[in-house]
C-alpha cells in the first residue's frame, strides 16, 4: 500500500476557508460549505456561463449554509446573476437549500436526474408518514438493533431530516450520456448508482475536469448503504460497476469531489475505491462463521463508527456488503421463527474469493 498515496496528487493542499473561493481553472470557482456532521463540509462549484453563473450543489439547510450562501452572492456571483442550479445527486447535503436557492436567484431552472429528484422529494414525506415509519422499526429490529439503537437512530433521521428544505417542485432531466453546457464548456453527464439512485457527474473531455460528486472521493469511501425502503437492494454492485466508466476517462483528469480536495489520480483512486470494498467483503464474509445479525456485524465491522453514534450508517453499509455477498452466492439470508434476520457465510465458502477477483 506504499504506493497508494503517490498515486494521488492534490491540486492545492488547503481549502477555501469561510467565503473564499478557489478558482480550479478558468471560470471554475470552488466554494466550501460547514456542514453539521462529522464530515463537516461540502465543496459546490460555481461555473461562469457567458452571461451569469451555473451553481452545482447546494449544501444542507443551515444558518451557517444559507450566510455563507448571501456572502457569495454578494461576492464572487454579484457581476452576473445566476441562471441555473445543478444537483449531483438528492442527499441533504447537496440539495438541502435546493428550492431556498432558486427563490433566492429569481426563480432559476433546476437540473437532477428523475432518480434524484424524486428520491429527495420521498424523504421530505417519508419522515412524516406513519407507515414508513413503522416499517423502518420492523427493519431495524428484523435487523438487532435494540430499543436504545432504534431512539438513537431516529433522532439521527430527524437531525439529518430537518436539514432537508424544500426541493424545487419542478425541474429539469438529466439524462445520462447527453452533453450540457455550463460556463463555457460541454460537459458529459455520467449517471451512476451505488451511492444514490441516479448520481450525476459531469466529464469535460476538452480540458479534461471530472466534476465528481459524490461517486469518486479522495480519501473517504462514499457511503454505500441499503435502507428500509428497499431492504433487498444491491447498491455495492451498482458502484463497483460504475468504477471502470471511471477508469475509461483519461488517467490525467483533474478529479473535483464533492468532499475533500481535488485531485489528480482518478484510476489510481477508483482501484482503491474497488480494493476498499473488497477487503470490507471478505472480512463481513469472515465475520459470518455463524448466522449473525447485520447490526451485530456492523459492530465488528464498523466498530469505531458504531461507538461514535455512527450506527445507523454502519447498519446500513453492513447490510449493502451483506446483501452483495449474499447476491454472489457467498453467504445466505435466514429468517428466525421470531422475524430476525441473520446473515451466514455459504456452506462450501470460505469467504475469500475477492482476491483473486
Ligand atoms: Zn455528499
């Protein structure tokens, strides 16, 4: 793993601080919003079209967010005004200030894809509806955690929910393969699953500028988790399958994520991404000597996460492992007499099989 680090190359090795803003190439502006979590900030774009500006993601809906928003308008975007917003994706902390910011510019056109947009707009209700909430508890339970975990855990959704502000009631499609143009540039849309439903990126083959998102990050894994709403889903399988698109794209690109700094390294850091999941793989494959629950999985496997208050997410990245493994043939889903889920390696296997992959 010497070489792990070399392999990624920063373009700067700090961030804006505050209302600062970086340009990464010309007509490129990066901004960094606070965030309330642990990940405690979010990088948005700014991109200068001939005549105003073309924003990428949002941040979370906060007073810190929302200043720093106003400090921006009435900074590096007062010359022009600003005439769209562009999702990567639907989660909190790139949409929340979603329909805030297009009342804010004027009533500006919003692009995502189908699968963002509406996914955003079930969370908003979702939290709200009696029998999503009741099922989240059969899952959770179904699943180990016990009626400490499931207080804790809903007044993690409650936090994480309240920070989600309306999403503007109409938009515009991205599709995946089309070319759009902000600030001067056309840039590809490449939509992926893994992370989200329909996570957008943008390819600018000319100057070679990977606007990322969330897919491809360059020190932390993105997320990849299954939740009550589609128990049976295998988002990992979703990821590892967009990473070689990644890799397709030119070895030199200038990688922009949505969290941590830019960077050099793309394939270098899409086969991380890749060896990353399948170490997690084969040690939940170890961990199943016997049939297990994924909560009690999650606490081996995340055992850090679990102790900091990080158990809902770690339950939710166990279960995505879990159900790759299961999907493979490597370990099997039972069902007690009592309603819980338990998680076992498949006879005959002995849960090394990525390595060879
Ligand atoms: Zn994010």
């Amino acid at each position: 793993m010497t070489s792990a680090a070399a392999d990624i190359r920063y373009l700067h090795e700090s961030h804006p601080q505050g209302t600062e803003t970086y340009q990464i190439a010309p007509g490129i502006l990066w901004a960094r919003l606070p965030l309330p979590f642990r990940l405690n900030h979010v990088n948005v774009w700014l991109l200068r079209d001939p005549d105003g500006w073309s924003i990428i993601d949002t941040g979370a809906d906060t007073k810190d967010a929302r200043a720093l928003w106003e400090a921006l308008f009435a900074g590096p975007l007062a010359d022009a005004p600003v005439n769209r917003l562009i999702a990567t994706h639907g989660h909190t902390d790139h949409v929340g200030l979603s329909g805030w910011l297009v009342e804010r510019a004027g009533g500006v056109p919003f692009s995502s894809t189908l699968g963002e947009w509406m996914s955003a707009q079930v969370r908003l209700w979702d939290s709200q509806s009696k029998p999503a909430i009741d099922t989240a508890v059969r899952y959770l339970t179904a699943h180990g955690c016990d009626a400490d975990a499931l207080a804790s855990y809903a007044a993690d959704r409650e936090r994480t929910q309240a920070l989600l502000g309306p999403i503007p009631p109409s938009f515009t499609r991205l599709r995946d393969g089309e070319t759009i143009r902000l600030g001067e540039r056309d840039w590809e849309v490449i939509v992926a699953g893994g992370h989200a439903i329909e996570h957008a990126s943008f390819w600018c083959a000319e100057d070679r500028i990977l606007i990322a998102g969330d897919q491809i990050l360059s020190r932390i894994s993105p997320m990849i988790g299954v939740f009550p709403a589609m128990p049976e889903a295998d988002p990992l399988a979703d990821y590892l399958d967009s990473l070689p698109r990644f890799k397709a794209l030119p070895a030199d690109a200038l990688v922009l994520p949505s969290h941590g700094l830019p960077f050099y390294g793309l394939h270098a850091r899409a086969d991380q991404l890749a060896h990353h999941h399948e170490l997690r793989l084969d040690d939940l494959a170890r961990l199943m000597d016997k049939p297990r629950s994924a909560m009690e999985l999650a606490r081996s496997l995340f055992a850090r996460a679990v102790a900091e208050g990080q158990g809902r997410l770690a339950l939710a990245e166990t279960l995505a492992h879990a159900n790759y493994l299961v999907g493979r043939g490597r370990a099997v889903r039972t069902k007690t007499a009592d309603g819980r889920i338990l998680f076992g390696r498949a006879v005959g296997t002995d849960g090394e099989l990525m390595a060879a992959h």
